[in-house]
C-alpha cells in the first residue's frame, strides 16, 4: 500500500509565526500540486526552534496555538499535515491537520537535556503514542529526541510508517550518525521511517536539513542535500493498517496515476560540510538580525582571511568590509596580503593606521610589555566598533577555537564584534579549510579567496617585534589534539597521560585553558559545527579551585 508523502525541509525564523506560517503555506501548496497524501514539517515550525525561555511565556504559546489554528483553518483538501508548534504547558507538539481541522495533536516525549537542550527547563514531556490512519495506512509519530530512545509503544502498534519531525543541529559527522540511527529504527518496528529536518541558522545553531527516507528493511529511499531548502515528494510502501489507530482519518488506499521516487543526494565531505554549515550560519545571522553588512579586521593572517572568505560566499562581496589596522610592528606583507585578498574578491576595503592613535594613548599613561601589547588590540577593536557605529555594519570576530581556548585573545580588542564565524574551529581546521577553499575556487576557473602567503606564512599576533604565536603557545598541530581530549572529550590530566602526551604539555594546557573561562563568556556567538562547542555545550565555572593537574 503506497502513500504519498511530501517532506518540507525549509528555515524558519524563531518568532516570526507570520513568516514561518507563510513558508508552511508555499509547501503545502506545492505538495498538493503533486497530489501528495501527507506533509510533513520539522519540529516547532511555527515558532521556529529552539525557542528557549519565549517557551515558558503565555503570550508566546497564546500566539503560537492562534498561528496553528489559523494554518489549520487554510488547509483544505485531502492532504493532511503534520507540524509542530508551541502549545501551552508549554509543550512541544505536532498538529495533524485534515480538512481545515486539527485531528489529533501529539507531545514530545523525551526531552533532551545536554549539549546545547534546555528541554526539561522549557517543555512539559508527554506520555502518550499517537498513530493515525491515513488512506489505509496507520502513520505514527515522534519527535527528534523521541527517536533516540525506544520505540516499543510505537513497535507495539505496528504502524505502516513513522514521520519524525525533527530540529537537528549540525555536528560533523552527525549525518552519519543520523542516517544509522533511522535505519536501526526501521528495523525495529517492522515500517518506512520518513525523517525530516529544518535547516537555517538560529543564534549559535545551525540546521542543515539532511532528510532521510528508508524502506521497512532499512534501505535508503531518498535523501536530501544538506543546508539546502527542498521539499521532496516520495510515495513510499507501507503495511495496511492493523492497530488501533487513535484517529481515523481515511480508509481507502491512495490512487495515484504515476509513480514519484525522490533522489539520493551525494553525501559532503568534511570541508564542504563545514564551509557550508559556516556560511548559512553567518548568513542567517546577520538576515534574521537585520544587518545588511559587515566589517572585519584583515591582518593579512590566515584566520581573518577565512573568516573574509565565509562572509563573501554568505553574503557577496560588496556586503564585505575589510579593515587593514597596521601599527609599528606589523610586517610589510600584513597589508599587502590583505590588499591582496580585496584585489581577489572585490570586497571593500581599507587602510587605517593604528600608530597615531597608540601614540597619542602612550602619550598620556605608561603601558609596557602586554598591556601595550594589548592597547594596540584595543584600538583596533575601537576602531571597528567606531566604523560599525558610523557606517551600520556587523563586526565579524576572527578569532579560532585554538586561541578561544588557551585564552589567546585580547577582551575589548580581537575579541570584539558581534558574531564570530570560526570560533567552533581549530586553527588546524582553518588551514584545512582555507586550503579546501581556494582548491574550490581552482576548480571553478576563479581567483583563489585566500592569498597563498596567508596560508603558509607562521601565525603572528605582530603585536611586539618578531613576534611568533610559538611564543607562547604549542605548536598547533600538538596544541590541538590536547584541546580535542581535554575540551572536545572532557580527558581529565590522567586521561590525557594516557593517550600519550607529555606531563609537562598537559600541565600547561589545562592551565590555559582553565583560566580563559572569563575571556570566553565575554566572546561573540559563533557557529556550532562540533560536537562540543564553547557555550551552551560547555558550562563551567569561571571562579573554581578544582586543578585537573
């Protein structure tokens, strides 16, 4: 028995139930276009997700539960739809929608509570399964984190098919995960599992769709590209119904004159997986935040070269402001490599002196050693944040995840902005990426982003003569497996001597790392791409006497 169904991988806004409502509208419209049975939408769709504390505001669920019947209301016809909204409790539910009514409605029963999930802080968990007869076929439901979970309530009803809606964060590598996690539960209860998932931006988080279709015996049906918007129509093979449906909504099997089998898209690698994660990220930001530009600091080093790069694929060039901040220390190729990089892409771009300024600030107090070294950060910090004051544009950070962690970084100087694109990214992956990126642009026939010498040049803050980051830090390639064990894994000093590093290398990691806390709650948001990011997946206290050495 074949049902048609249609899978609405789209981006909505956090609080925009209008907007969100409008794109339920364009999809529902375009599915039954192609006489789809059943539409499914992600997790919390009309209010976009995660909507965190707006949760536990009665205004907030009155305008959500008025949105859903008001999307109820305007869809008519044979199509039923399942999306998921707010409703009071708060609860985090799914309406099942047929004929301009809601039929049934279904809460979230596992409640995640980790990493970045709050869950338990903003929902009300339900108890109850819910399996509804659609065209013969008995469709259960369950919610993202539901799947994670057993399903034997659901098993115990043997559904022809089970919809997931989902709000799944990028991670790398989680769309491998994903993919084993609904073939398994396929398999367990004996039916086609069609998963679906949202994409866009949304603070730190970034959605990546990544929808996935399997048959009863676990075969992969249909996949959609990840980070684009899609909505994809299948008809899958499902069992006749043979439970007790909660709701009967039709009995007679659906009759389509053709036959739709959707696309298996080709899987990312892991450099094109986290470029794209990093552009929709920075996109969404400044779209959804309504800025129409943005401004960075352009060293000529190899991280503000990528963050520049991230920003003009999100963006386009001419949305793009470059900053070149020379002071007595900086290198002749610092500004040559940043003219370099606007010559390539067409960005706009700027020389501003920081000297004078530095002077005129020596010239009234005494500053040595770090504090002047920092005073030229700060002034540099000043000054994008005059520009972005004057001139209305975002200021980007560019600060890696290497320096965020051993604190290499200067407050109210490289520290300031708005948003910071490759704080989730080690500065092993900023090469890596930076590398990934021009060959892209080779392939294409155009102009590499990145100014080769940044690539290869050795890192330098440029902030005292000769200055190198081996100053005063690991080299990073050894820096960075330390910080994958002690931040990414949570390896504690023994943990760390275990996996074969030196006693004295790990004292002094830890000790970076624990006295930073400060510095990085005081750091822009940035985009999520591991699985352990600082901020909400990293809590700890900045005041603490416990010493892991």
């Amino acid at each position: 028995m074949k049902l048609r169904v249609a899978l609405a991988q789209i981006n909505p806004t956090v609080g925009d139930l209008a907007g969100n409502a409008e794109l339920i509208a364009q999809s529902v419209k375009k599915a039954q276009a192609q006489s789809a049975n059943l539409i499914v939408f992600p997790e919390m769709i009309v209010t976009g997700y995660p909507v965190e504390d707006l949760a536990l505001r009665p205004s907030f669920q009155a305008a959500s539960i008025k949105a859903i019947e008001e999307i109820a209301a305007s869809i008519t016809g044979d199509v039923v739809a399942v999306v998921g909204y707010l409703d009071k409790g708060p609860k985090n539910c799914v309406a099942v929608i047929h004929d301009g009514k809601i039929k049934a409605r279904y809460v979230k029963r596992h409640l995640p509570n980790y990493g970045v999930f709050d869950e338990f802080r903003n929902f009300v968990a339900g108890d109850e399964s819910l399996v509804v007869r659609i065209h013969g076929v008995d469709v259960a439901v369950a919610i993202c984190e539901d799947i994670w979970h057993s399903l034997d309530s659901i098993s115990a009803r043997t559904p022809g098919l089970l919809v997931v809606p989902n709000g799944s964060p990028f991670e790398r590598n989680k769309d491998d995960v994903r993919l084993a996690l609904v073939q398994k539960r396929a398999k367990e209860i004996g039916a086609p599992v069609a998963y679906v998932n949202m994409t866009g931006g949304q603070d730190d988080l970034v959605f990546d769709g990544d929808t996935i279709v399997v048959g009863k015996d676990a075969s992969l049906l249909a996949r959609t590209a990840q980070f684009d918007d899609e909505l994809i129509v299948i008809d899958i093979d499902c069992i006749e119904g043979s439970s007790k449906p909660d709701v009967v909504i039709s009995q007679e099997p659906a009759v389509h004159a053709d036959s739709l089998n959707s696309s298996i898209a080709t899987p990312l690698s892991d450099e094109a997986e986290m470029w794209a994660g990093l552009v929709m990220g920075l996109r969404d930001y400044v779209g959804k935040n309504g800025f129409k530009s943005v401004v960075l600091g352009l060293s000529g080093g190899i991280d503000s070269a990528l963050v520049a790069a991230i920003a003009i694929d999100a963006l386009g060039a001419k949305r793009v402001n470059g900053v070149a901040m020379p002071s007595k220390y900086s290198s002749s190729h610092s500004v040559e490599d940043a003219q370099a990089l606007a010559d390539a892409t067409g960005i706009h771009f700027r020389i501003t002196p920081i000297a004078p300024m530095v002077d005129a600030y020596m010239g009234n107090m005494v500053l040595k050693g770090l504090a002047e070294e920092n005073l030229q950060a700060r002034v540099r910090g000043t000054t994008l944040m005059g520009i972005s004051n004057q001139e209305g544009h975002l200021v980007l950070a560019t600060g890696n995840k290497s320096e965020l962690a051993v604190g290499y970084s200067t407050l109210y100087g490289d520290a300031v902005g708005g948003f910071a694109p490759i704080k989730d990214i080690y500065k092993t992956d900023v090469w890596a990426l930076a590398t990934w990126r021009n060959a892209q642009a080779v392939a294409a026939g155009q102009t590499p982003p990145i100014p080769e010498r940044s690539i290869t040049k050795e890192p330098s803050a440029e902030l005292r003569p000769d200055q190198k980051d081996s100053d005063s830090l690991p080299d990073y390639a050894l820096l960075d497996q330390v910080l994958r064990a002690y931040v990414d894994e949570d390896h504690g000093y023994e943990a760390l001597l275990a996996d074969g590093f030196d006693p004295e290398l790990v004292r002094r990691v830890i000790s970076l790392v624990d006295k930073a806390e400060f510095k990085r709650r005081q750091y822009p948001p940035g985009t999520k791409v591991s699985g352990r990011a600082f901020g909400k997946d990293r809590r700890l206290p900045m005041t603490s006497r416990w010493n892991e050495k």
